[in-house]
C-alpha cells in the first residue's frame, strides 16, 4: 500500500514537473524570439545563454518522461 502511494505521489511531481516545465518553456521561447530581432551588441551572448537553458530544459524534460513512463 505504502508502494503505491509513493507511485502515485511521483506521478503526481511528474506532471506538476511538466507543468512548470511547459511554462518555463513558453516564456523560453518568447525570449528567443526577443532576442532573435535584438541587434543589440549583447544580443549574441544573451542567445547563447538562452540555447544552454532551451538544452538543459530539453534535458529535464527528457528525464522526467522516462521517469514517468517508467511508473506506468
């Protein structure tokens, strides 16, 4: 009984993860595109540090669905 709980309870963080992940990643992209049209001479570097949070997202979201599958 105690299994299944803590298999409910981490279903339950994965799609709250999703949640937030998803969210993260709306206003990700919404600041790529800002700074796509930004011809500012520190536009480069903020698209740069952009790409690595757009990675390292990409990353946990990656982990989190094999986790969550894995529950199923």
């Amino acid at each position: 009984m105690a299994k299944a709980a803590a298999i409910e309870a981490l279903r339950k963080l994965a799609h709250d993860l999703r949640s937030v992940m998803n969210n993260v990643n709306l206003n990700l992209v919404a600041a790529q595109r800002l700074a796509a049209r930004s011809t500012d001479e520190r536009a480069e570097a903020l698209r740069e540090h952009l790409n690595a949070v757009a990675s390292e997202l990409n990353r946990l979201k990656q982990t989190v669905d094999k986790a969550a599958k894995e529950l199923a």
